[in-house]
C-alpha cells in the first residue's frame, strides 16, 4: 500500500486540471501576446483564469497577476514594495516563522540596507498582535506575515493584522503569504485589508511553476522582471497559459467544495493524532486545539528518533513524509520554526511534518500508525545501542 501524506510540499493535479493544460499545450499553443486566432485563444485562456480568481477572492480582475509559483509572488512582494518605497522607508516587518521564499529576500534585503524586524512568536507558532504594535514605527513600509504556517500548521492573525495597520498606518503595505491557506480558508482581501497575497498552485491540485500575487489597485510596487511589458509592464515574459488556466481550474474546483472539504481534513487530522498520541514518546507541535490549526498540516516528534532516519524507514513502506518543509530539505543547520516555537534539540531533530488533501484517505492514516507501530519500537532500540 502506499500512503502520500506530503501534500504540503505538493499535490497531484486533478485529472480534469491536467487534460486543461494539455489540450492548451497540444492544441490551443498560442502565445497571448500574438494578434491572430491562436493568440487570441490563449488570452481568453488568461482572461478566464484572471476572471476565476478574482471571482474566489472578490477582488478585480486586473489586481491578478499570474507568476512562476509563490517563491516568485513572495519575492516581488518584498523586493517590488523596498524598490518603489525606499524614499518613503526602508523598515519591513516579517516574523521568525517565515517560509524561506519571505526569509531569504528579506536577509538580501538586509544586506543592501534595509531594516529587517523579525517578530517573535509564542510556543504555538502564533505573533502576538503586541509585539506588532510596539514595532510598527511610521516609516515601515510593509508588513508580511505567513497567514498559515507550513511546518507545524499555526494560523496567524492576518485579519486582524490588516484591520490594524489599515486603521493605524495606511500608508503601510501589508503582504501575506497564503501558500499554504489558499484552499483550505475563505480570504477576501479587500474585507481583510490584505493589499498583496501571494498564491501557488501546486499546493491545491494545480500545475507546477503557476501562482499568482494579487496586488490591491491602491499599492504601488515595482516590477522585478522586465521584457516584453506582459501584464501591463508589471510581470514581462511569455504568459503560462497552461499554468494560469490549470491554476484557476483547480481553485475552481476546490472551492466549490470547500466546507465540506476542510471538515474531512480535520477528521482526518484528529484521527491520525489521536493515533500518533497513544504512541510512547510521540509530541505534537503547533496549536493545542486541533481545529485551530490548519486543516491539513500536524507536525510530531518521535524522541529518540532522527527526523530522517524515520522519513527513509516510512518511504521504504510506501508512506511519504516530510521532515520540516520540502523547500528547505536541503539546507544544513535546525528549522527555523521549530527554534522560534522554543522546542528542544531532540523535539526539531525528530520532528516530522504530515499534511492531507482531500484525496487523502482514512486508510492511508491507519496504514501510517500501523508501520509506526511497527518500526518506531525498533529504530529506538538501535539508536540506544
């Protein structure tokens, strides 16, 4: 059997979002920029898409701008406000528990003189809307901060985060990055006062290398791409029309559903905690209550076990795992999170992150306790030896 419960690093695509790009790729190849038939297919393709969004999170249309996937979104959110802002400030506010598509422009940002805050966060992996007051200064010219956290599930404040700045410091741009809550949650931006978010693809049934970032009409930021003036100068490059059209469809789709969606997800969830709970040495990381967390992500420790000696023991039985998030699998050093959440050394060095779709099943959770079980009591009697 084998059970795929990495679907915070990615999902497959839908059947019916992989025969859209397909029939885009082999029949309807146009390039939207073109003036004849065929270009002037593909931009309905991009058109709808635009359209399907904007339509999900009651923005505009023309507020859509379609990129390679979130690290792209994130990267422009950051580096596009530091451009068209840097007269006004150079003081950006983020939080420890940043994805590293947030963390790392923010260090390049750093290097090249701008003022990084980094807000902390309580042992559940949630900011406190304190501390974001007390660091708020007039010349901060942008706040981001992750609406669900992707390795341990925290859901931040980011509607109340948008109410205040709105109302305290409109002159403040406020990014969220909704990797991984895009989805799962309804965001209206405009009710949240959300100026930027940024979305992927690939993490809701939708083609690799598409996302988007809405960027509210009111928000000025510099492009950081340049070329051929696609998207009105703002992104230049031969528009993805597969991607943006195989994106929409797939958001389309999962949120004609939603509701009952999330609330197979938590089940889901609650099982598989419940079985990781009744096993010795097992903790749970994130939100205490469950359902505060997000639907589809729950992160435990196995003590006494390294995090990748179980994902290569639960791999070789079918099962897949994450150990901390996919993108940052290849780093050295501790996770972030983990650090910021004051969990131990031998909490971060056995933890292991499981994350659901609705694709997923409650056979798959059950076949994932049993080889626990199985193996758990073995790999410790070889890691005392």
């Amino acid at each position: 059997m084998e059970a795929y419960l990495d679907n915070s690093a990615t999902t497959c695509c839908y059947e019916e979002v992989a025969e859209l790009t397909k029939k885009i790729m082999l029949e309807d190849y146009g390039n939207p920029s073109s003036m004849h038939t065929k270009g002037v297919e593909a931009e309905k393709y991009l058109r709808r898409a635009q359209d399907t969004l904007a339509g999900i999170l009651k923005v505009k249309p023309q507020e859509i701008f379609f990129t390679s996937g979130g690290t792209e979104s994130n990267n422009w959110a950051l580096f596009g406000t530091a451009m068209s802002r840097k007269r006004r400030g150079r003081r950006i506010i983020t939080t420890s528990i940043e994805h590293s598509a947030i963390a790392a422009p923010a260090a390049a940002l750093e290097e090249l003189g701008y003022e990084i805050v980094r807000l902390p966060v309580d042992r559940e992996g949630c900011v406190s809307m304190e501390d974001l007051k007390a660091a708020m200064t007039e010349d901060t010219i942008l706040v981001s901060v992750m609406m669900v956290n992707n390795e341990i599930g925290a859901v931040e404040p980011v509607a109340e985060i948008g109410g205040f700045l709105r109302e305290n410091y409109p002159e403040c741009y406020f990014h969220v990055d909704a990797i991984q809550a895009f989805g799962k949650y309804r965001i209206l931006p405009k009710r949240m006062k959300i100026d930027m978010l940024s979305v992927s693809g690939h993490k809701i049934h939708g083609p690799k290398g598409s996302g988007f970032l809405y960027v509210d009409q009111r928000v000025r930021i510099s492009p950081i791409i340049y070329g051929g003036g696609q998207q009105g100068g703002m992104r230049s490059g031969t528009d993805n029309v597969p991607g943006a059209a195989g994106l929409a469809l797939a958001a389309e789709k999962i949120y004609s559903r939603l509701d009952t969606d999330v609330e197979y997800m938590y089940e889901l969830k609650e099982h598989l905690a419940k079985g990781l709970l009744a096993i010795e040495d097992v903790k749970l990381h994130g939100s205490s209550e469950l359902r505060s967390g997000a639907p589809h992500i729950l992160n435990a420790s196995f003590l006494g076990v390294r995090s990748e000696v179980l994902l290569h023991t639960l791999e070789d039985r079918g099962i897949y795992v994450s150990a901390g998030s996919a993108c940052s699998s290849h780093r050295h050093g501790g996770s972030a999170t983990m650090e910021a959440t004051r969990a131990g050394k031998a909490e971060t060095e056995s933890s292991v992150r499981f994350s659901f779709s609705e694709l997923t099943t409650t056979e798959e959770i059950d076949y994932a306790l049993q080889v626990l079980r199985e193996v758990l009591p073995q790999l410790r009697r070889f890691t005392r030896k």
